[in-house]
C-alpha cells in the first residue's frame, strides 16, 4: 500500500478547501492511502510514512505560509539521513501571483530530495469551481501515480 501526505495551512479557509479537494481526489484511487495533516501538527514521522506529498499552502506576503515553513524547519534537517526523493505537488492559494511561494517550496523541497511530480495549482483570488476541481483531480494523479507505481 502507498501513502499520500497531504500537508496544509489555512486562515481563511481557501488553502483548507483546496487541501480538501485534493484529499477527495486521493481517496478516489485504491492502492493508496492518504493522510491530511495540518503543518504546525505534521512531522517527520509522516514524512517517512508517505510515498508521494502534496503541500498546500496560501500566499503570505510573496511566501509560502510561515505554518509550512515551520513544517520544512522541523523536518529539513532530521529528513538528511533518509534522502526521501519523494514525488511531490503544490496547491498554492494566492492573492498575487503564488510565484514565490512556489520558488521557494520548491528550492527546500529540491533539498531533500524530492521530484516535482505535477504541474503546480495556483489559485489566484477566490477560489472557482474549476480550480477545486483541478486540485482534486492533482491529489488523485499523484495518488494514481504511486498505486501504479509510476513515481
């Protein structure tokens, strides 16, 4: 059986309701089971538990959510020894462009080391049915991918 983490932070509830979305499209695909966490309560347990992570994060200040931050604080360095090259996504909630909370994700994660392993979901504003539903359908690929054994 593989495991999906899906890793999240959320103030007004859009990172949640992407977070959500995402964990509905996993639950889709047998073969893998997944697990949503918040990031102040997610740790390097889950990290090692997981085959395949998504982090969900909104936009603060042209950054990832300091709650995710934390999260690659408090794993970053305990993690080194396990090289976890685990396949990975973003779902970013944003009131600008996302982009640097996306750069920024991405150089941590690369440290790991961990692949990108989709295209990245920003949700730019408030959140439309259309980028639910894409979030959905990134939880279910990356779930998808590792029941089949593609990542």
């Amino acid at each position: 059986m593989n495991h999906l983490l899906i890793v999240y932070h959320s103030q007004t509830g859009n990172t949640e309701r992407l977070a959500q979305a995402a964990l509905a499209g996993a639950q889709r695909e047998e073969g893998c089971e997944s697990r949503l966490r918040r990031a102040f309560d997610a740790d390097l347990d889950d990290l090692l538990w997981c085959n395949g992570l998504l982090i969900c994060s909104p936009e603060n200040f042209g950054y990832m959510a300091g709650a995710i931050k934390d999260f690659f604080d408090r794993t970053f360095y305990p993690a080194e020894p396990y090289q976890l090259n685990r396949p990975y996504g973003l779902l970013v909630s944003a009131g600008n462009d996302g982009s640097g909370a996306v750069r920024e994700m991405d150089r941590i994660l690369a440290g790991y080391p961990m692949q990108k392993a989709l295209p990245d979901l920003i949700a730019k504003g408030e959140l439309q049915a259309e980028q639910l539903q894409q979030a959905e359908e990134n939880g279910q690929a990356l779930a998808a991918g590792l029941a089949m054994g593609i990542f």
